[in-house]
C-alpha cells in the first residue's frame, strides 16, 4: 500500500533527524493505514499514541482532521458513541480556533453517524 510506504519513509526521516511533530504525524498515518489494512485495533492505539504525541509537541493544527480519523476507526470498531464524543471535540476545536476547512466533513461525519 503506497500510503504505509510514504509513512514508512516519513518515520524513518523524523526518526534521523529528530522532529517529534513529524513523528507523531507519522505515527497517526500508519495507525490509519492499519486501520485501512483491516488492523483496526493496532490502527486505533497508534492514531491515539500519534494524537497524544503530537499535542505534546504544541502543535494544533490539523487536530480536526485527526480526531476524525480516530471517530471513524471508532465507527469501524462499532464504538460509535465515543466517534461521536470525538467529532464533538473536533468541533469544538474548529470553533476555538477558527481552523475550518475540515468542518464540512465533521458535520457530515456526525450527522451520518
């Protein structure tokens, strides 16, 4: 799978070079690859261990699009109440912070849920 291989390459990179933000954002893509790869409980404690890493970075950014790929590895995994909970965070980050090109999609997510 193409994206697994540029994750792959993207960990590797962060790792030598020591950027904690692009490791966490690389272990949230491979859990997400797990997850499209049917390895959906691996898939899920990466996307939680990526998110946790990258919040310790600082970084805010993106954290709605990240949480709905947690919500809908949650729907997969047939937890669909926490989803729920999730896209509400996500959205109410979208609201503190203004960033929402990514609403849309949140919107939809939980009204499909």
């Amino acid at each position: 799978m193409l994206l697994g291989e540029w994750v792959d390459q993207l960990l590797a990179a962060t790792t030598e070079k020591g950027f904690p933000h692009w490791g966490a954002q690389g272990t949230i893509y491979r859990g997400w690859a797990e997850v499209k790869n049917a390895a959906v409980t691996e898939g899920m404690s990466l996307l939680r261990s990526g998110s946790t890493a990258y919040r310790a970075t600082g970084a805010q950014g993106n954290m709605p699009y990240q949480i709905a790929l947690l919500a809908a590895t949650c729907e997969i995994a047939g937890q669909v109440e926490e989803g729920v909970i999730l896209l509400d965070d996500a959205l109410q980050i979208v609201k503190n912070t203004g960033e929402r090109w990514f609403a849309p999609d949140l919107i939809r997510r939980k009204v499909c849920c």
